[in-house]
C-alpha cells in the first residue's frame, strides 16, 4: 500500500513539473512575440507626387523668391497588426534649414495594415528665408 501511495505521489510531482515547465515557456513565447514580431511601429508619412499647383509666382535672378500653393494627398501607412491613432499634427516643409511652409494633419486613424489618404493644402513661400540658406538641404518633416 505504501509504495502505491509513494508512486501515485511521484506522479502527482511530476505532472506538476511538466504544467510548470509548459507555462513558463509559454510566457517566453508570448513575451518574445509581444515584443519582437508585433512590436508597434510609427506609422509612415509619405507626401504623394500628384500634386495639383493652384499658384505659383518665382522670383528672378536679382530677386530670387518663391510662393507656390498646391493640392496634394499625403499618405499615411499603418504596417501594425492593428489601428493606429494620432492626433492632430504639422508637416513642416524646410529649404536650407528654414521652414518654408506648414500643412495641418487632422487626426484619425488607420486601419491594420492599411494607407488613409488625406487631401491638404499647401502654401509655401520663401518669405521666411534668411539669405545665407542652404539650397542643398531640402526636405519636409511631420512634427
């Protein structure tokens, strides 16, 4: 009787073992994955290159100068396994450094793994320019 006792209790120890060993690798499983595969990315902005021009008046050699406003549709990619909301935000666009212009982003959200497109007006103008900027620096920033 007493070894069926001691057996049925090293039994007992044993699936006790095993329950333990498998939910602390199933912690280790969910963990790598929660950090590594579905880990939350920012979202990409991308200004696209059908733009409707509405005005635009440039300078000449002796003055140069510009104020261009344009219709454009930025693109703003989700590549997350699930929705991503932002707030309200600005896209600066800068030429040598200076800013040159601004677009007001309203706020939303994208589905999983999808692109909203969002229809802006641009206004840019040269008027903010210092005279020392440098034209080799020309880029446009979501801040």
């Amino acid at each position: 009787m007493q070894s069926s006792n001691e057996f049925k209790r090293k039994k007992r120890i044993k699936l006790a073992i095993y329950i333990a060993t498998s939910v602390v690798f199933q912690i280790i499983v969910i963990t790598v994955f929660g950090l590594v595969i579905m880990k939350t990315k920012s979202p990409k902005l991308r200004l696209s290159n059908n733009i409707d021009i509405q005005s635009a008046n440039v300078g000449n050699s002796s003055s140069p100068s510009f104020d261009i406003s344009f219709a454009a549709q930025l693109r703003v990619k989700n590549s997350n396994f699930g929705r991503y909301k932002f707030d309200n935000t600005t896209a600066t666009f800068t030429y040598g450094g200076a800013s040159v212009g601004q677009v007001i982003i309203p706020k939303g959200k994208v589905g999983l793994k999808s692109t909203k497109k969002i229809n802006v007006i641009v206004s840019l103008s040269s008027s903010q320019l210092p005279n020392n900027a440098d034209p080799g620096k020309r880029y446009w920033t979501p801040t």
